[in-house]
C-alpha cells in the first residue's frame, strides 16, 4: 500500500512525499463505482492505475463507501476495492481480494 508522508521545507510549504512499491501509469477512463452492498453506482473517471490501486476523480459532494467494486467497461475488468484517502473530488483505492 503506498504511504503519503508530507514534509515541510524552510518557506513553510508542505510537500508530499509518496513511498510506492508500483509506478502508477496515466490513464483517462471512464469507469463505475458500484456499491457493494446495494448495487448502487456511481460514475468516476480513473486518473492514474498500477498494479495494487488507483486514484479516481469522483464528484466532490458524492459519497463513496469504504469497499465497492470498480467496473471498467472498457477493460471488461471488475475490482473489489478499499478506499485508503480522500481529497476533494480525488480518491485513492487499492485493489482486494475478495
């Protein structure tokens, strides 16, 4: 799982310092989350993808639950998934077994 420490320099900015096991690769896809529990879905778009997770754009307002399925039409490909942070419309996921 990545971490995400911030540091902070002598000018007072904060700067955040990932620590990865995978690269994550630039993608722009359409995609749905679907609730676990409930079926409901949700449109996303993926930002970026690597082998263990990914960072969606969601609405900023939505709520997205802690675990959900990630459904990628295009890839004909469906994860379980586990939220690890959130800022604003950007959300950060791992990939789970089920």
């Amino acid at each position: 799982m990545a971490t995400r420490n911030s540091i902070r320099i002598n000018n007072g900015i904060d700067w955040i310092v990932e620590n990865r096991r995978y690269e994550r690769y630039p993608v722009f896809k359409h995609a749905k989350i679907v609730f676990e529990e409930c079926g409901t879905e949700k449109i996303c778009v993926i930002q970026n993808i690597s082998p263990l997770g990914a960072e969606l754009k969601v609405g900023v307002e939505q709520y997205i639950p802690n675990r959900f399925w990630l459904d990628i039409r295009v890839d004909q490909k469906r994860y379980l998934c586990r939220q690890i942070w959130r800022e604003g419309a950007r959300l950060g996921l791992e990939f789970i077994d089920e």
